[in-house]
C-alpha cells in the first residue's frame, strides 16, 4: 500500500488476478465451493473471451500486476488455454495453476513449465481411488490425475497436492503424504471444508469434520506428520490455531498463509470482476464487467473494495475482534464469512465454532474484554 500523488488515499496496487477461466468442469466435486457446471464434454462452452483476457492483462500491468491465478471451474477445461498461457509468459508474469489435473497432457504440462517460476496445484482427496472418486464425482478420475501429477513432473515441475479434509478421508492424509513422495511433487496441503456452495450441504449432512477433530488433527500434522517427510506440509486453518515458530519460521514448511485480500481481485468466466469464486454465488461481490467497465475504476472505486481496506482488522466481531492475530489472519476469508452471514465483519466460522467448545486458544484472545 502507498499513498497517491495526492498523498490522501492510500494506492493497493493489484499484484495478482485470480481467474475463474470456466464456468464449468469435467468432475463433479461433492464439496466445490464454487459450484460449477458438470460437463462431461472435452471443453467448457461457458469460458473466459481470450480477448477479455488480454484486455484485462493490459489494463492490470500498470496497477501492479505480476502474478496470475488460472482456476474454476476446471481451468484446462478452457479450449485455449495454451493461448493464455502464452499471454502470461509474454508480459513476464507469474503463473498459479489450480487444477483437478485429468486434462493435463504433456504438452499443456511443457506449456505450463515453460513459464518461470509456475506453481500448480493439484487436488487428490486420498490415495484410495474408490474414496478419491466418491469425492470428485467421476470413476476413473483417480488415475487421470495421477497421469496428469507425472505428466506435470515429466516437464520439470513439482506440482503441491491439495486434499480436502472431510469425514470420510483423514485416514488418508499420511497416504497422501506417502503418494506424493512417489510421484515427486513439492508439497502437501491439506484444506478444511468449507460451508459454502455444495460444502454447505456436505455440513448439512454430516460430512464435514467436526472442529475439535479439525484442530487435533492440525496439531497432529504440525508435530509429528510433517517430521516424517521432506515435503513441506500446509494445514490451511486460522493463524490462532498455529505455533508462532510454524507461522514465522520459513524453514518449518507449515507457513502462515492469509488471503491477500487488499491486492487480489477475481475475474468470472463471463468477465465479472469480483471478491473471488464468491461472485458465482453471491451477486453483491460482483463489482462490474471488463466488457464494460474500466479496471482502475472497479479497483479504486467498488465501494465493496474500499469499505474492506477501511474497515480490515478493525470492524472484525465476534471472537476475530478479540483474537491478537487479528492484524495477520485479516478475519482468515471475508468471501467465506459474507457467504455464512452476509456481513463482512463476521467472524470465520472455524473460530467461532472453535470458541463455542471452549477450544479457541486462550493465549491468542485479548484479556480484558468478553467476546459476545
């Protein structure tokens, strides 16, 4: 952040653009938040205009941009999505690639590699295909992402495996650890579902992990999983719940990753900018159009947008108000609370449901006042 020429108002420069290039996907995900449409066809007929593309390319680079996201939907599923790669290696951008990675060939794997410095992401939700496939929706997916991951290593990368924690899977979790040696990716993160979309009615059913199992098993992966590889592991839970030397010491693998909500925008299949993936389902995170509406005014001018820097850490409640971390964690995901409660202020579900059962920790609260 830095301030204008003016010197009144404080300038966030866009450092990266999260693009939800397809309204669609091959797999039918039970837990997506998002909540594509399932297509079993080799493309998506609901994508992002390459020309919207380049537009919106152009018009970031002078706002700051130098990294960009490629998500869903299924982002492969985009029929030219070789063609934006290419666009992003141009302008010397950083590329992210989240992916379910059953359309990965070699060549769009060598097209992905031959941008510097690219980060893929990879979801495998166990090492038992049965229970993989329950998840993802589609049989036989489990060894399209397998070929996918060894296609993406072939080509020099090292994707991160992404396995979303429900209460059909945890016993996975050191299978995965185990699957990912032997397939030479870089890392592991393990995700918590989350209630929104089709999470939302996973919770309803009883299929979401309950909180004190969630935090156990934090713990459990912080202390003893991650001492048993060399890969780094990721368990995305709030900071409150994390040990300082494991959000602050870059050698433990474990980090401290929050959502860089003052410089990401999202941009929808259609060429909505929005909050996030939030806007497929919320219309009030939708902030404009690229058709139509000029960047640099959405940025500096969505009243969303600035009410969220104006009032981040501050206008926080509930136990987040209260929580020392406050100033790190930023409310741990504002798209999230909003969809739970329709204010931007809510405090996360996990810590609040954490704070209920008495498990929030107590040397993360301030002392001196109570949390209503």
């Amino acid at each position: 952040m830095t301030a204008n020429s003016a010197g009144t108002k404080p300038f966030y420069p866009i450092a990266e653009l999260y693009f939800y290039l397809t309204a669609d996907c091959n797999l039918n995900c039970r837990h997506c938040w998002i909540e594509p449409r399932h297509l079993a066809a080799s493309a998506s007929s609901s994508c992002l205009d390459p020309a919207l593309f380049v537009k919106i390319i152009d018009q970031a680079v002078p706002l700051g941009l130098n990294r960009v996201k490629f998500t869903g939907g299924e982002p492969l599923f985009h029929p030219r999505i070789e063609d934006l790669i290419d666009v992003v290696k141009k302008r010397g951008l950083r590329l992210t690639v989240e992916t379910n990675g059953t359309l990965c060939t070699r060549e769009i794997a060598e097209k992905i590699a031959s941008v510097d410095n690219a980060f893929v992401s990879v979801s495998l939700d166990a090492a038992n295909p049965e229970i993989h496939e329950w998840i993802r929706g589609k049989k036989g997916c489990f060894a399209e992402t397998l070929t996918g991951i060894r296609n993406l290593t072939g080509a020099g990368l090292h994707p991160q495996i992404i396995m979303t924690l429900m209460k059909r899977n945890p016993g996975e979790m050191e299978r995965v650890v185990r699957l990912a040696e032997s397939l030479k990716a870089g890392s592991v993160k393990f995700n918590v579902l989350q209630p929104t979309a089709r999470g939302e009615r996973m919770f309803a059913e009883g299929q979401a992990v309950d909180i004190a199992d969630l935090i156990a098993l934090g713990k459990w992966v912080e202390e003893d999983l991650s001492k048993t590889t060399i890969l780094p592991l990721y368990y995305d839970q709030p900071p409150a719940f994390r040990s300082l030397e494991s959000m602050f010491n870059p050698q433990s693998g474990l980090g401290c990753h929050t959502c860089g909500i003052f410089t990401i925008l999202g941009v929808l299949a259609g060429g909505s900018y929005a909050l996030c993936g939030i806007g497929e389902t919320v219309p009030e995170m939708v902030f404009g159009n690229a058709a139509r509406d000029s960047l640099r005014d959405v940025w500096e001018n969505s009243p969303v947008l600035n009410d969220i820097r104006s009032g981040l850490p501050a206008r926080l409640e509930g136990v987040c108000a209260e929580c020392l971390l406050k100033n790190v964690c930023l409310g741990s995901c504002i798209a999230q609370n909003y969809y739970s409660r329709h204010n931007l202020w809510a405090p996360h579900w996990y810590c609040e449901e954490a704070h209920r059962h008495g498990l929030f920790p107590e040397t993360r609260l301030r002392q001196t006042e109570t949390i209503k």
